[in-house]
C-alpha cells in the first residue's frame, strides 16, 4: 500500500515535550505571573433567564484590594459573534450582559483585584438586581409557539440562507418509503458534556512599555483569537501579540474567545497584567460544552437489508449563543446519514437556541452523536431483518466513486476494510463475500 | 442478580479538517548557518504531539535528520497564520504547507550542495542521515552543516522556503444542502465487549477491540496515545458524562471532579487496535486526520453491547446505571 521508502515519517521518535509534561516543568499560562499583576473574576448570572435591571458595586469597592470593575459600557464593540471572521452573523454575543442574561453563568460584569482571593471576594459582594423570566430548555419546546424568544431575530433557531435549518435533499425519500419492505424509526438523544481539560481556559495580557498588549494565552487559535479581540475591542490588530502554542488539552473547548477580549480590556485600562484563568467550576458550569442533540431516523429498508431511504430531523441543543454551533450543524448535516450508499435522504438539522450555557465545538463537532444514531440504528435495522450486525454494514457500505446525499464524491473511503481487520481481530469469520469486499469495487455490486 | 455479557460493533467514517470560510495554515522554513533548520508556525499543541510530528514531516520533505529539525511556534508576530488546531485538520493542513516550504528550502541546500560537489543537484540524494551524496558515489557527500556554512558566507544564499496549504471554501447549496465540507475521511471499527450488573445497573467494559484507517501513520507511538485516549472518552461519553445528568433539566451540574465523574484506571477495559494505511490523495505523504475519530466508534459500540447483553435498547447516553435499572424495570413489568 505504501510504496515510497520514508526516513523518520512512519517512527515513532520520542516526543520532545514529553519529559517536561510528566515532570511538570512546561510552563502553561497559569504559571505565568508578574509582580505588579491583577487578577480578574467575573460576576455572573445566577439565573437562566432574567432582565438586568441593576448591579450595585458599593460593597464590592470596599473589600481590600479591589481595583475596578467593568461592564457592559466599557467594552467597545460588546455585541460580537465568533464566527463573524468568516461571514457568519449576525452578533449576538455580549462580552457582558447589556440587559438581559440568558444562561446561568453568564458573565454581567468583570472585577480586577491585587489577589485572586480579593476579586473572588469582591465578586461575591456585587448585588444584582435581576428580574427572572420563564426560560426554555427543551429544544423542541424551544421551537414551539409561546416559548421564550432568546434571539433578536425572533426565533429560536439559526437561519441558513433563508431556511430555518440545515437542509440535504437527495433522490426522493417518500417514493423510496412506499417501495421499502420496511419502515425502520426511532429517537436518539445526547446530553451536554464538558471538555474536562487539565488546564482550565486561560490567558494573562500584558501592557508592553511600546503600547502593545502581550497576551499568553492557552487558546486552540492563536490568530483566529487575536482578531477578534481586536475586533471586540475596536484597537488595530497591530496592537495585540499573542503567544501560546503549548495548550493542556482543548478537546475544542479553547476554540471560543471568552476570555482573552475582557482580560486585555482590564489590561489596557488598569495599564498593568491581568489574568484571567477559569476555575474547575466555571469550566464545568460557564464555558461551552457539547452540545446536546436529539436525532429522529426514519429508514426504508428493503428484505435484503439495503437501506433505500433516510429521513433525518435533528436538534443541537446550541444553548444560548452562536459560539461555533451553527458550524457543528453543517457538518452534522453532512455526516449523518453515514458511510453508507443510501439513494434517497433527506436531512433536515435545526441549531436550536435555549436557556443553557451555550454549546460549541466539542471533538467530534456534530458527527460524534451523528455516529452513535447511526450505529444504533444500523443495530435496529439488522435485527428487523434478521441480519447479523456485520452483514448490514457490509450490505451497505460505501464505496469511492460513490455520491454522498451532499453531492460529494467518495474518495479515501476504507469503511469495508476497517470492518473486516475487526472482525479479524475479534476472530469473527466473515462470509467470503464480505471478505473479498473491497471500498474499490465500484458501482457493480 | 446477574452478570450479562454482551458484544457491540459500529463502524465510522470521519472527515479531515474543514472549509469554513477557506481553511488555511501556512509554515516558514529557514536554515541557521550550522544546519538547523527552524520551522516557524502559529500552530498550537494541544497535548497530543503536533509538533513532534509536525518535526518529522519537516525532517522528511528536507531530506535531514528530525534531530536538527526545531519548530517555533506560536508567536503571532513571528509565526504566520494557521486556523487553529482543531477539527482533526493540524497534521493535514499544517504538514502540507511544511511540505511546500521543504521543497523550496531543499532546492537551495541541493543547489548549494552540487556546488560544493561539483555535481549535478539532479545526481544529489538525501537519506535522512545530515549527508547530501551523489548517487552512485557513497564516498562524495556533504554535512548539511556544511552545506550551510557554504551558502550562508560563501554564496551569500538563503536556505529556506515558504509553504501554504489552503481548503478552499465551498459555499452550501441551501436547497439541496450540496457541499464540500472536508479533504479526506478516516475510518474506524470497534467491537466492544460488556458486562452488565443487572442488580446495580453498573456496566463494566472488557475490551475495546478497534481497526483503524488513517492514510499514513506519522508516529505510531502518537497514533496509539490518541487511540486509547480517545477510546476511554468514548466510553465516558457512552457510560458517564453529562454535566446536566437529568437533561434537559439544569440541575445537578458539576463543578468538579469529584462529580463529574470520569472512568479511572479501574475501569479501563483491554484496548486493542491495528492500523491500515492507505494513503489519502491529498494528505501530507497520505495523512488523514485521528485526533476526534478515536472517541466516536466506542459510544456506540458500548451502547449495542449493552442492548446485546440485557435484550433493551437504551437510546439516550450516558447510559447509567438508573437508566439500565429503570430500563430493566419497565422490560419486566412489560413481560410479567
């Protein structure tokens, strides 16, 4: 399979970083400090929906060490969204609440302090004054008549071109549903999970004596990051510098830009550092998670076990902001209906806005619970038609050469070849024509 | 009481990289005058090795040894652009373009080297060993530290070279959903063995038994630590994790590790996998991307060994040990 003849590609020479990981002597962004540091905490929402009719800082000003706080007023341009470097929109993000919150945690107002333990303090001592609205979780719910409208726009879901879904349209599902010898159905549902990094999310944005802004950051997207916090804070690009590069662990959960705008904010203003690092908590309960999704399948399937038509409806539970969700939808659009050759499907995938935490990229980005419907599915099937599980995957495999329902061409496709080194491992034997399968058999079979 | 065993399989394609709005990286190379050669990025490592391998790819397209290969990243007013690490698109996009500055770079130190040689830079082969030969002449050959030496004070020449790599975007068709959202597809099996506790509801994962198809493996050793790292998310994706375990309800969010539970070395099952390669049509010397893949197969592989072993199919993860109980209940009030 491998014809060139390769030097050090193909070895597995040691890591270079390796000893300094196990050791702990690299050095992440929370150990770096500087003497004349401030620290910033965030005062957050503690409830999922509410109008922001106050915040009293009186208490906050006395606790000792307590250097300013910002909010909403403060930051230049406080309405962003992130995807906005590559035409998605439109804002509908505040850096800090303006006067509504929609999610618990949601970030209201900044605190810098001397200590970390004197913003924590002054962070506790803010009061809000809030006026809580019914709030909505269910993504279908969400969708209904009468729910909570979270976006300006006046819906609950992200538009695509005009559509209030991603939509794949191939063949024709219902002609196909009226020839198949079965309908096959069912729900599938995933719950939002946290990217549990090492290292929590993080940064420390530095005043440099040429006017500049240093900012160490653990960031996934180093210039993807600094546009926009230029952006956010409406200073030319020329003015920030941000180094990271060594990250403990992402799983996708720095590819956001949360904390790096408000800390060089701080930074700017107070001209001194500022860091800004999540606790255990926030990380868990504030920053993004996975999505959640719910996943309707409706197939038709032949005697034989070839499935002649998908219809696909699923909701991404996007919590309550863009962040990078309506991506995760587009790429679910394209994967869901599987490696397999189906003639006919039809998708229709919503990015749906509710009073959660807002979701977004999470390892897998749309086709991890797109993978589990599928599989399971395929489980379902197998046992309406009385196939052992490997034969309904091998009857309908992929193969290159073939038309994916978003109209692509299979290239690289090895679906067949994976399963049958499986069963191998597991000491399944194939029957020879699944054995002697192969993803270059073309159109024939 | 009892303990069921059951057997899973699920099979999984999953694409490399992206398009979002053109899905560049780029990479500088440049050679100091005693041969190291630094490559210059704004690529980020998240724990997973990019830059070892990112260092081999380099080494490789070069023609030196990984030894004299440094990677500096990720300095914004250095390093040029690259889109982030993310999406299982570094070692594709990044590799790519270090390919690309190789190449340039290589041209020079060859075109140095035949000087020097008083050979044709056709006649010149590298080996991976730090000699620049002429073929068929084992005995004519130059030090790469040599070969800079010569070009940086004696020919007054810039061994370096300038590499991008860019997925175009593909606008989609809100119609018919038409397009083309990624540059190759890696696959994997797995086929997961379960043991459920039908008194407690606890599932015990034995083995974890997957093939995977990734183009080419880079660093093997790198390859496997995805693997197992991802197979040990999937299976606590499959049995544990939720930070609203009562979704869609908010409440009972963790705020730690001691609650948010994560499975630990006692619950790590056998994890076993082989390795096919066959090369991408556009990957660096046929890369695919690993990184996501490994965590998705395990999910529902466990989630069909599961239905396998207690005969209900549960379609909600995690699937804990109240849902396989509460599943079981209501199973045998159905059958009573």
């Amino acid at each position: 399979m491998l014809a060139e003849k390769l030097h050090v590609v193909g070895q597995s020479v040691a890591r270079r970083d390796g000893l300094g990981h196990v050791t702990g002597k690299t050095v992440y962004v929370d150990d770096i400090n500087f003497k004349d540091m401030l620290h910033l905490k965030m005062v957050r929402s503690p409830v999922p929906h509410a109008m922001v009719k106050g915040i009293d800082f009186t208490r906050a000003e006395r606790v000792p060490g307590y250097v300013r706080a910002f909010t909403h007023k403060d930051v230049p341009k406080n309405i962003y969204t992130i995807l906005c470097l590559i035409g998605v929109g439109p804002d509908e993000e505040p850096v800090l609440a303006v006067d509504r919150v929609l999610y618990q945690g949601e970030p209201i107002a900044a605190i810098v302090a001397e200590t970390e333990e004197a913003a924590i303090e002054a962070v506790s001592k803010v009061n809000l004054e809030l006026e809580e609205l019914p709030a909505v979780f269910d993504v279908e719910e969400a969708l209904q008549p009468g729910a909570p409208i979270l976006k300006p726009w006046g819906a609950n879901y992200f538009i695509y071109e005009g559509h209030h879904c991603r939509r794949v349209r191939f063949g024709d599902v219902e002609k196909a549903f009226q020839e198949a010898d079965f309908i096959v159905e069912d729900k599938y549902q995933t719950t939002p999970i946290e990217h549990a990094p090492t290292e929590t999310t993080g940064c420390v944005a530095r005043p440099e004596p040429d006017g500049r802004i240093t900012v160490y950051t653990n960031t996934q997207a180093l210039f993807f990051t600094l546009d926009n916090t230029a952006l956010i804070l409406q200073i030319p690009f020329q003015k920030l510098h941000f180094v990271g590069g060594t990250v403990g662990g992402g799983f996708g959960g720095k590819v956001d830009v949360i904390v790096e705008p408000i800390a060089t904010l701080a930074a700017m203003r107070t001209n001194r550092p500022v860091k800004y690092v999540f606790s255990r908590q926030e990380e868990m309960q504030c920053s993004s998670s996975r999505a959640a999704w719910r996943m309707y399948f409706k197939d038709g399937v032949m005697k034989d076990g070839r499935i002649i038509a998908r219809q696909i409806t699923s909701y991404s539970d996007s919590g309550a902001y863009n962040r990078h969700s309506p991506y995760a939808v587009t790429k679910h659009a394209a994967n869901v209906a599987g490696p397999y050759r189906i003639p006919n499907v039809w998708i229709d995938a919503y990015c749906v806005y509710t009073n959660r935490q807002p979701a977004s990229a999470m390892r897998g980005f749309g086709v991890t619970p797109a993978s589990f419907a599928i599989e399971m599915q395929m489980d379902k099937i197998a046992q309406v038609v009385s196939l052992d599980p490997w034969a309904i995957r091998f009857i309908n495999a992929y193969r290159n050469g073939d038309m994916k329902p978003h109209r692509k061409i299979v290239e690289d496709a090895t679906l067949i070849e994976v399963m049958q080194a499986a069963a191998k491992m597991v000491g399944h034997e194939l029957p020879e024509k699944f054995s002697r399968m192969s993803s270059w058999d073309g159109k024939e079979n | 009481m009892a303990k069921k065993r059951g057997v899973g399989i699920a099979a999984v394609n999953y694409p490399t990289g992206m398009n979002l709005g053109g899905d560049p990286s780029q990479a500088l190379i440049h050679a100091t005058t005693t041969g190291n050669f630094v490559i210059t990025l704004s690529s980020t490592d998240l724990g997973q090795g990019l830059k070892t391998v990112i260092a081999q790819i380099g080494a490789e397209a070069l023609g030196v040894p990984f030894e004299n290969v440094m990677i500096d990243t990720a300095d914004t007013d250095t390093g040029p652009h690259c889109m982030g690490t993310f999406a299982s698109r570094a070692t594709h996009r990044v590799g790519n373009a270090v390919i690309q500055a190789a190449q340039e770079a290589r041209k020079v130190m060859i075109e140095v080297a035949a000087e020097e040689l008083e050979a044709n830079p056709e006649d010149l082969v590298t080996e991976g060993d730090g000699f620049i030969k002429v073929k068929g002449s084992p005995d004519r050959k130059i030090h790469i530290v040599d070969v800079a030496l010569a070009a940086h004070f004696k020919y007054g020449r810039t061994i370096s070279g300038r590499g991008m790599y860019m997925k175009p975007k593909s606008e989609v068709d809100p119609e018919t959903g038409k397009m083309d959202p990624d540059s190759t597809e890696a696959h994997a099996c797995t086929v997961a063995e379960v043991e459920v506790d039908t008194e407690t509801g606890e599932v015990t994962v034995l083995s974890l038994k997957s093939a995977y198809e990734i183009g080419r493996q880079v660093n093997p050793t790198l390859v496997e630590g995805q693997i197992r790292g991802g197979s040990v998310m999937g299976m606590a994706h499959a049995l544990y994790e939720s930070i609203q375990p009562y979704y869609p309800l908010v409440e009972h969010m963790p705020s730690g590790f001691s609650e948010y539970v994560l499975p630990g070395p006692m619950e790590l099952p056998e994890i076993e996998s082989v390795v096919l390669e066959y090369p991408s049509v556009n990957g660096p010397f046929g890369v695919k991307g690993i990184g996501e893949m490994t965590a998705n197969s395990p999910i529902p592989a466990i989630a069909i060994a599961i239905a396998n072993a207690i005969g209900v199919r549960i379609t909600e993860i995690p699937i804990t040990p109240e849902k396989i109980l509460r599943a079981l209940e209501e199973k045998g009030s159905k059958e009573g």
